[in-house]
C-alpha cells in the first residue's frame, strides 16, 4: 500500500504527510493555477482592467493565505500539499503555531477564495448572453469544474485527508466538518 493510499506519508499508521508528494503540489497547484488563468482570460475579453484587477485579486487571496495562516502553519518551511509552506518561509517569517489552532473561519471569511472563480464565471455568462461563443462557453465550463469538482478533489483527496495539521487542528475542518 503506498503512502497516499494509506493516509499516512511517514510509515508511522496515523499522521498526515511529513512532506507531501511532488505529485501532489504539483497537482494542487495546476488545479489553482489553471482557476486563475480561466479567470483571467474571461475577464480579459471585458478589457485589460478588468484583467488586471482580476489577477491583483488572486495575487491577494494568495498573500491572504501565506500571511494569516501558512506562517503560523505545522508545514511552515516544509513541503505542504500546495507547496506554500516552503515558499511562505522564503517570504515571511514564523508564526506562532497556537494561533493557527485559535483562528475561527466564517463563511464571510471565504468570500475572496469563491470570488476568484465566480466572478469570472458571472463575467463570462455576460459576455454569452451579449453574443455566444464556443471557445468562452468551453472555458467557463472548465472553470466551474475546476472550482467545483477539481477543487473538491485536490482538497478532499489529494490534500486535506492527509495533513499532519489537520490532524492538531484545522480552522477550515471545523467550518466544512463541525462536530456538533
């Protein structure tokens, strides 16, 4: 059984990754990427700026997440499943690791991750509307599963299941899983 399957990257029966697969991020991060590029190409047929404060956006829901949670994160320094907690620790410095596990999410909390796809989704359902065209029906099609289904699958397969701080404790696990 391979470390994926068995839920655990280091051997030990029960803890998430110590270092996630190369795959891995590798995956999270076409999946995010690629969200980001749809995004950006619908936006662009509104016209440069629309593009542009699309993509200042999703460079902000970035430096959102390394600043207020990957800093303060157990993969800080380490190989995440979306690769930021090396990258935070080029950028930033240490967190402290209690905050991580006293921060509460609200669904408000969200609202700029969601915005990143359902803006250029609305965007695009505009410009159908104004005047249909395969190639833009085919890229909002795309976005929608990549934000849904593909995000879904990154977060429910690929990630989430295996984090060792999920298993100390996970912010977003207490918002999408409460245990009431």
């Amino acid at each position: 059984m391979s470390a994926l399957t068995s839920g655990c990257g280091d051997g030990s029966g029960g803890e998430g990754f110590e270092r996630y697969p190369l795959g891995t991020v590798l995956a999270a991060n076409a999946v995010t990427w690629s969200i980001y590029g749809l995004g950006a190409a619908i936006m662009a047929r509104h016209g440069a700026g629309p593009a542009l404060v699309y993509v200042v956006c999703c460079l902000w829901v970035e430096l959102r997440v390394l600043t207020k949670s990957c800093r303060n994160c157990w993969y800080y320094g380490r190989r995440c499943g979306f690769g930021k907690g090396k990258l935070c620790a080029l950028l930033f410095p240490k967190g402290d690791p209690a905050e991580f596990l006293r921060k509460e999410i609200t669904w408000w909390d969200l609202v700029p991750d969601f915005a990143v796809g359902l803006l250029p989704v609305i965007a695009g359902a505009v410009l159908l509307v104004r005047g249909f065209s395969w190639p833009l029906l085919l890229m909002v099609l795309a976005l929608l599963g990549l934000t849904t289904a593909g995000n879904a699958f990154v977060r429910g397969v690929l990630v989430c299941r295996h984090c060792r701080q999920r298993e100390l404790g996970c912010p977003a696990q207490r918002l999408f899983e409460p245990r009431g």
